[in-house]
C-alpha cells in the first residue's frame, strides 16, 4: 500500500506540475502528444485547447494526490 501511495502521490505531482504550466511542461506534454496521439481533433491535438489540457491534468492531478494520501493513510 506503500508504494501506491508514494507512486500515486508521484504521478499527482507530475500531473499538477502540467496544469500549472511551471516552467514551460505544459507546452512540452502539448507538442509531445501532437507528435505521440494518433487520434486527434481539428486542431491537431488530442485536446481543444491548451486550457483544456491544463484542466484535464488538473483534475486527474488533484485525483492522484488525494488517493495518494488515502494510500498512505490507510
């Protein structure tokens, strides 16, 4: 349960890292998925906009750290 926790802890500050945009890694994931994602929309991406991108990562990030914390608590 450990190593859940902390892994899951992890990929929620990675996942908020993204959606915050610090120091340019939401542009990064941005041009990395144009290249990556096969399936895209119009815009060329797998995602509307990048603020639709930033939301997504923030939700899935806030996710990740509080099932993070119920790992680690229980």
């Amino acid at each position: 349960m450990i190593f859940r926790g902390v892994l899951a802890l992890l990929v929620g500050v990675v996942f908020t890292t993204v959606a915050c945009g610090c120091r340019g890694v939401d542009v990064w994931v941005w041009d990395w998925a144009d290249v990556v994602v096969r399936q895209r929309t119009r815009y060329g991406t797998p995602w509307r906009s990048l603020t639709v991108m930033r939301v997504y990562f923030g939700v899935l990030g806030a996710v990740s750290l509080v099932a993070g914390l119920y790992f680690l608590a229980n």
